[in-house]
C-alpha cells in the first residue's frame, strides 16, 4: 500500500528536481559508503549524528568511572556498594552486547 501522500511527494520532489535543487550536491557523482546494515542505516546516522552510542558503551564508560572511584575510595562499606555496582554494570554489558 502506497503512502496517502505519496503523488504530494512525488510532486514536491519533481518540482525541487526541476528547479535544480538536487544539483551539485556534497558527493555527488561519488559511490555510496559501504553500509552494514542498510535496513537501519538511516537510524544509526542520525543516532550517531546525535552522539548516542549503544548501551554496553555507555555503561562501559560508567563502569570505567567506577573503577577510577574505586581506587580512590578507603571507606569499606562504600567500596562494597561500589564492587555491587560494578557487578551489576557488568551483568548488564553482557546482556547489552548478546542483545546486540
């Protein structure tokens, strides 16, 4: 089933075409870069355009940040709740990247 506005669209892209707003593009003329995944490849631009990363990266970060605590920290009952955190954080960096 085609898009309700897709002869709208149609229309808008013919009239840019002919007024020459396709013309002389960044690229153009160029091939294509290799994409792994072309199905989400417009999803993975714009997340990476927006400096999002995928989870097991930024709970890696966050475990890093904690280790760095870690060897700063003298008070045992911190450095316990810290070693639980970090179980846990690498518990969920597991899953993150099985997901994956």
């Amino acid at each position: 089933m085609d898009h309700p506005l897709i002869d709208l669209i149609n229309a808008r892209i013919a009239k840019a075409e002919g007024e020459g707003a396709f013309d002389n593009l960044p690229g153009a003329g160029r091939p294509l870069p290799a994409c792994d995944d072309p199905e989400a490849a417009v999803m993975t631009r714009i997340l990476k355009d927006n400096g999002a990363v995928p989870e097991f990266v930024s709970l890696s970060r966050e475990l890093s940040r904690l280790r760095e605590a870690l060897r700063d920290t003298a008070d045992r009952s911190e450095r316990r709740r810290m070693m639980q955190d970090m179980s846990l954080l690498e518990a969920k960096i597991e899953i993150a990247r099985k997901a994956r």
